[in-house]
C-alpha cells in the first residue's frame, strides 16, 4: 500500500511540476509585448472588509482607516536613489559626486509598455525607501565603522550594504533612506551574493538597539517608539506593553536578542519575533503573515498588503487602540500624521508594480542535485506523512493550523482553510501581537536550502536543528532566537522527524536540500 501512495504522489509531483513549468514558459514569452494592465482599486471597501482575517482576540481586530481617508493621502514621488558602501569600500570621490546629482523622478506609468517594463518599474520601486528621516539608519550609521562591527552588518563582495539606499530629493542633500521591501526582503550570503526577495538577514533589531542605546537617545524616546511597534494592550497581561514601559537598558537587551533573519515588524513582537518571510514563490500562498492575517486570494490582496505594510496598519483601531494616534485614540487628519508611512502612500500603479516583480521572482540555482540519498529521502518524507502539509508541488497545503490555546471558531471552518490540528510551537506571535490570528500557516519547504532561520520565531539556524531530538529538552541551547538573558530553553513543537534514525535523517535532510 505504501508502495502505490508513493507512486501516486510522485506522479502528482511530476504533474504539478510540469504545468507550472509550461506556464511559467507561456508568461516569459509575453513579457515583451504591448501590455495595458486592469489595474484594481487598492482600498476597495468591499476586499478590505475581507482581507484580513480576525484576532485571536476577535474584538479588537483592526478597523483600518476609510477609502476617503486612504485616497486623501498624497502619492508618493519615487526619486532615483543609489548604493550606500560600507566604510573603507566606497569608490573615491563617490559621497562628492553624490551632492552633485539632481533629484530624478523615476517612476512613470506612462512609459511602461510591456509587462517586462512594469516589473523593472517594480523592481525600483522594491528597492525604493519610504523613509528619509532616519528611522532606523541614518547618514551617521551607514558610514561609521563601529555600526558595522556592532551589528555585524553583512556587505556584498561589491562592498555594497545593500538594506539601504542613498536617496536624493534635492541638490546637494544626501540622505539614508530606510523602509524599502529590500530592507527586509534581502539575503546576502557568506559569499557576498545578493537573494533579492529571500528571508532576509538584515540585523535590523541590532541597528535599532544601536540606535537607542545612544546616551542622546532618551529613554521615554525608547518607551514610546517600542510601544507604538508592539504594544497590544487588548491582551491580557501583555508582555509587550510591559516591555514598553521597562527601562532603557532592558528594552535594547530585547532589540539585541533578535538575530538576523527574524525582525521585529510592526505589530508583531521582540519578545516573539518572526522569521522574515521568503517572497519567491509568493504568488502560490493562499494567506500572507506567519499567522496568515492576510489573504491572498488575487494581486489586488497583494498590493492591499503592501499599502497596509508600508505602514498603514498603524492608523487602525485596534478596540480603541490606535497605535499612532493621538493618545493612541484619535487618528491624525489625512495626510496630518507625522509617523513614516501614515502622511502618503504608493499610487495605484506604484503598488502594481511592486506586486509584478515580487511575483517574478525565481529562486537561486539550487546547487544540492538528486541523489540515490535524496530519494531515499522523498520516500521517508512520503512515509513519515509530511505530505499531508507539505503537499508537493507547492510543499505547502496552503492551510492555518491552531495554536495551543485557541479554540477554531465554528464560522472560521466555512470561511478559511483550516487545518485542524495544533503542531504545538510556542503561541506567543499568535495570541500576544496585533498580527496574532490564533494560526500559524503552513509554510512552504520550496527554497529551504537557502533560507534560515526555522520556524516562526526564528528559534532554530539550521535544518538539521530541525530535526534534532535535543531541542525538546530544557537544557537546549536554541541555534537561533533565544530571548534576552535566556541560556538555554526548549523549542518544542514540529517534532515530526525527530525519531529517525541517523542515516534516516540524513537522507530526509537530504531531499529536503533539493526543494
């Protein structure tokens, strides 16, 4: 019997593989001809009242800002912007040269005529900041070599640090700009080669600790910024707000703890941080976030996540919260807010075309090939019953799983793909953030070669990690996220693999190498 369930999945995975590649093909060749796109209406009232699914805490799921609000705000002007070197490995007369460069306005949707054309558009604008005041990097920091060795910050082999960019909207004034998707959205390897769209290992908690543990930094400054990313006062008892309120010290020592490849985003937490999410092969994932709060269910979703990402998911009333709000009561009239990425927003076709390249992205030639080991592999992941999430070819079933503590909905059943069985990893993302759902989504194991770390919060740096029988015990030293002052802990959960034998495993690591 085991023998035809396998035959019968890998025939699945042959067909599943041979239709996307046909596809695939069938978009390439059109990309340059004559293209006019029906692009949708971002803040449409009827989609945004079902984009996102509700809160673990139902009451206090967000009620984001009105159509009339959202298209009141101004566009944003996409200005030319350039590299930003690390010191010692920026070219001579490079920073004098900069001062000389006039503003250049860089996106226009009247000269994009084919789809190869939207996507190059996209392509900037992916690598375009939306920040110039210094919120996280500024002038000081990306030329001083002490940030550097503080965050461990990595550079190509250009010299190049690529989670920035130098942004000039007027003659002679050079600054850092901060927030684009490929501040996240980076990967930069040992090599020095550049995975645009992989989980990216920007050490971005690290420069936010550089930031305020500087003695000019007030500590009030510190309090009320980790408040406005975290706090989420409608949990009981939360932890995030009682981070917000702590002192100095302890507020950079949890920044501190987060390493690269988990970043504390907006709304999510330090003390439960996320994993950066891949972007290559985003087009297949029916929910967004690792909660899946968004869905994804067209390219309209898409350029809705963005908006809402890029940032104006701290405009909305989360049970009387407002995290940018006045009092964290009242919205600032629109276009009044001073919070980076809540006074204006990307145009319709700006937004678009950030969705075209992010769905063009491809993977990196997978160096791990086939192997009489790698298929003994597939057969002990058929056989171990991965494919019920991991469903090829996708390796996802594109499904929502329970966290530990909360209870399904009976209405969520009928409206969401619900995978109804708890895989027992910690649920404090989930139940304790704004973005928290009470889900995790089932990730796809496509490109896990080049991704780390593992698991939502990051706990884990390696595939082997994963299926190491030691993470389960209190004296486990987590390869990956820890927490501030933690030595040792559990990571328990996802224990699917952990019985196997040596060679077993192995050969399961193997395989999973070649997705």
């Amino acid at each position: 019997m085991k023998q035809v369930l396998s035959i019968l999945l890998l025939s699945c995975l042959f067909l599943g593989i041979l239709s996307y590649t046909t596809q695939e093909k069938g978009d390439k060749a059109n990309l340059s001809t004559p293209f006019t796109p029906d692009i949708p209406r971002t803040w449409d009232s009827t989609a945004m009242a079902t984009v996102e699914l509700p809160l673990a805490t139902s009451k206090a799921s967000p009620k984001h800002v009105s159509s009339d609000y959202y298209y009141k705000l101004p566009e944003r002007v996409i200005y030319k912007s350039y590299p930003v070197y690390a010191p010692g490995r920026e070219p001579k007369g490079y920073w004098e040269w900069l001062k000389k460069q006039e503003p250049q306005v860089v996106f226009d949707p009247a000269k994009l005529k084919t789809e190869a054309d939207w996507i190059k558009a996209g392509e900037v604008l992916f690598d375009t900041p939306i920040d110039t005041d210094g919120a996280i990097l500024s002038n000081e920091d990306v030329r001083d070599p002490a940030f550097y060795a503080y965050t461990k910050m990595p550079v190509t082999k250009e010299g190049i640090m690529p989670y920035a960019r130098y942004v000039i909207a007027e003659k002679g004034k050079v600054l850092t700009g901060n927030l684009a998707c490929s501040m996240c959205h980076t990967r930069v390897e040992s090599n020095g080669t550049v995975l645009k769209g992989a989980q990216g290992n920007f050490p971005g908690d690290l420069a936010t600790a550089w930031l305020i543990r500087n003695p000019n930094f007030p500590e009030a400054g510190a309090q009320f910024l980790t408040g406005v990313l975290f706090d989420a006062p409608f949990v009981k008892d939360d932890p995030n707000s009682q981070l917000s309120h702590s002192s100095k010290a302890a507020i950079v020592k949890a920044f501190e703890a987060v390493p690269p490849g988990a970043f504390g985003r907006q709304g999510t937490s330090i003390l439960f941080p996320p994993s950066v999410p891949d972007l290559i092969g985003v087009q297949e994932r029916t929910y967004l976030d690792h909660g899946g709060l968004s869905r994804h269910r067209n390219i309209g979703d898409m350029m809705r996540y963005i908006a809402l990402n890029q940032a104006l998911d701290f405009l909305g009333d989360y049970d009387g919260y407002i995290p940018v709000g006045d009092q964290h009561k009242t919205r600032p009239e629109a276009g009044k807010s001073q919070f980076t990425g809540t006074f204006d927003r990307h145009s319709e076709a700006q937004l678009y075309a950030i969705s075209r390249y992010v769905y063009s992205l491809k993977p990196p030639v997978n160096p791990n090939k086939s192997s009489a080991l790698s298929k003994r592999g597939e057969t002990i992941f058929i056989e171990q019953g991965c494919v019920s999430c991991h469903t090829p070819p996708l390796y996802t079933n594109n499904m929502l799983t329970p966290a530990d503590g909360f209870t399904v909905p009976d209405d969520h059943l009928k409206k969401y793909d619900i995978f109804d069985i708890s895989i027992g990893t910690d649920p404090g993302y989930t139940m304790k953030t704004r973005r928290g759902t009470g889900y995790y989504k089932v990730p796809s194991l496509k490109g896990v070669w080049y991704r780390g770390p593992f698991l939502h919060d990051g706990s884990l740096a390696t595939l082997p990690d994963m299926l190491d029988p030691n993470r389960l015990q209190d004296n486990y030293v987590p390869t990956g996220f820890k927490g501030a002052d933690v030595k040792t802990r559990a990571v328990r959960g996802h224990e699917f693999g952990l019985e196997l034998s040596a060679t077993d495993r192995s050969a399961l690591l193997a395989f999973l190498k070649t997705l």
